[in-house]
C-alpha cells in the first residue's frame, strides 16, 4: 500500500484528501454559508416573517448540498480511485464508505 493511500482505523488515509486541490473554495463557500446561517439566527431575533426565514434556510440547504456533492465527486475521483490502484480490498473497502456516505447525505 502506498502512502497515500494507507488507511487508518477511521477509514481515512494519509496524504493529500480529493478536495485539496479545491481546499481556498470550500473554504471560501462555507465562510459564505457560516454568513447565511449567521443571517437566519438574525431574522429570527428580528422576529421576521416565517416565509421568509424558511427560504433561507432552504439556501442554505442546498448550499450546504452542493459542496456535498462535489465532495463526493473529489472523494470518488481521488480516494476511491487511488485505494483501487492500492488494491482490490482497499478499492472495495473505499466504494463501500463512500457509497455509506452517500446514504447518509440523502437519508432525511
């Protein structure tokens, strides 16, 4: 196994995760989303309208999806594909967490 792809007890590895590359822009969304959620706590202190709380906080929802999402992807294409180079048990032990993780982001 290499050692980026040597895995630990809590199914992570070492070495550089698929969304390094991206690290500064997942950064950059979640201060912006931190900011939305900030805004809603706000709206509900200046008691505003129930409809229009609920509109941000369904923003923010699929704000917080999409880098999901994209999460997922970099988490396929990098982890995923490199513990499948490692070899077949460590492919199929990766394919299995990210398949799990995708249950969890869609279970409501």
């Amino acid at each position: 196994m290499t050692e980026a792809t040597e895995t630990t007890e809590a199914g992570s590895h070492d070495g550089p995760h698929g969304y390094t590359s991206d690290k500064p822009a997942y950064l950059k969304r979640m201060r912006r989303i931190e900011g939305q959620v900030r805004g809603i706590a706000r709206m509900i202190d200046e008691d505003v309208y129930c409809i229009d709380v609920l509109t941000q906080v369904s923003a923010v929802t699929k704000a917080l999806q999409a880098v999901s999402l994209a999460l997922v992807e970099d988490h396929l294409g990098h982890c995923v594909v490199d513990a499948a180079k490692a070899s077949d048990d460590d492919g199929a032990a990766k394919v299995k967490e990210a398949s799990e993780a995708i249950a969890r982001l869609v279970r409501m």
